[in-house]
C-alpha cells in the first residue's frame, strides 16, 4: 500500500504558467485535502473534499482550483502561476471521522 | 481565523535529555493531534488525543489533552539523535478543518 502518492516531487514554473499537482490515496478515505507549507507559517489548507464530488475553500484558496476526480484522486490547479505560490505542496487524507489526517510527501515548487 | 501557538519555536538539546512542548489556544477543541516532519517529508501523525484529560503514549512520547480543552502537551523522554524534525500540534472543533500549529523545531546532539 503506497498511502499517499503525490506527484510531481519537485517543479519549476515561470510566472504565469499553468500546472496541476496530482494526489492519489489507496487509503479508502472519504476525504482529502490541500495544504501549503510555508516557512514560518504552518501548514495552512487552500481546500478540501470531504466526499467524492464535493470540494470547499480553505484558508487560502485565492489562485487556485481543485478536482476531486474520483474517490481515489484530487488534483490542484494553478492557473496563472506567481511567486507568492512558491512552497511546498501537501497532500492529505481523512477517515471524517475523527479527523485523522495522513499526509503525502510533498510537492516542493517554485516559481520564478 | 483560529490559532494555534505552539512553544518553543525550537529547542536545541543534548542526546538523553526530556523535552516539553505545548499547543495553547483561547478556543476549545474537541481533538489534539501531534505529527512530526523530518527534512524533505510529509507530516506523520504520532499521538491523537479525543477527551479532556486523556494521556496517550507511544514508545517515549506522551501527549495530554489540557482539562480546560484549550491545550495540549507532548513530551519526549531520553531523547535520541532520531527525534530531530519539527513537531506540530493540530486541533479540530466541530464542524470545521484541522487548524495547526506553527512547529516546534527540535535538535539534539549527541
């Protein structure tokens, strides 16, 4: 059982490109969820799915979108890539019920 | 929106040393987590905690869940080279996301 597979591990854009982080868990949890981990600042969550179909914002959802594409899968999508978006990129999973979360190993991307 | 203040910021110790650390917040929460990130790695949890008063153990780690439901505590006995990594609490009322706190970075020396 791989858990929480995240991919790319590490991406450069310039200013203004587009990308799509990938997520899959073979947890068989209802939830996921999208965190950004900044120096200094925690992990802070852009959005979440408690459920296949639903998404909502979290903290800091401004220049991103999400996908939850099945049960398995939940992509983030920046559209117009800047540099505040430099940061590490995680993952994670939930039962919903207790609210357990396990996370992926990140994604580390900078933009230029 | 909710916080979380986590102290210390960091600690630096020697191998064989205890060490403490809390997570307070003026909100109650209904459940503590405790994870910890080594370099390069995603957050693994530890300890989950879900009563007010509820110690939990696991190996040479003990977290606690504050009586008044607004903290938390974990600690680490004989310390080891292998527990450097940022610790972070979590907590989580009802009806809302995981809110965490900002990390205790922990070095030891051996």
């Amino acid at each position: 059982n791989a858990g929480v597979t995240q991919t790319p591990k590490f991406q450069v854009l310039k200013t203004g490109q587009s990308m799509t982080l990938q997520c899959a868990q073979d947890m068989n949890h209802n939830s996921m969820y999208w965190y950004r981990q900044d120096p200094g600042m925690g992990l802070r969550l852009i959005y979440y799915s408690a459920s296949e179909g639903t998404t909502d914002k979290g903290e800091v959802p401004n220049g991103y979108n999400v996908s939850r594409l099945n049960k398995r899968e939940f992509s983030l999508r920046l559209e117009s890539a800047a540099p505040s978006q430099t940061s590490v990129y995680f993952c994670a999973t939930g039962t919903g019920v207790r609210n357990e979360q396990f996370f992926g190993p990140g994604t580390r991307l900078t933009v230029l | 929106g909710q916080q979380l203040n986590q102290s210390p910021q960091s600690m630096f110790i020697q191998e064989g040393e205890d060490v403490s650390m809390n997570c307070t917040s003026s909100s109650i929460f209904n459940t503590w987590l405790w994870y910890k990130q080594e370099p390069g790695e995603g957050p693994v949890l530890l300890i989950a905690l879900y009563k007010a008063g509820e110690l939990t153990s696991n190996g040479r780690l003990t977290a606690q869940f504050g009586i008044t439901r607004k903290d938390s505590f974990l600690n680490i006995s004989a310390s080891i080279p292998s527990d450097v990594g940022i610790y972070f609490c979590a907590g989580l009322q009802a009806g809302t996301a995981l809110i965490f706190g900002k990390g205790t970075t922990l070095s030891v020396s051996s």
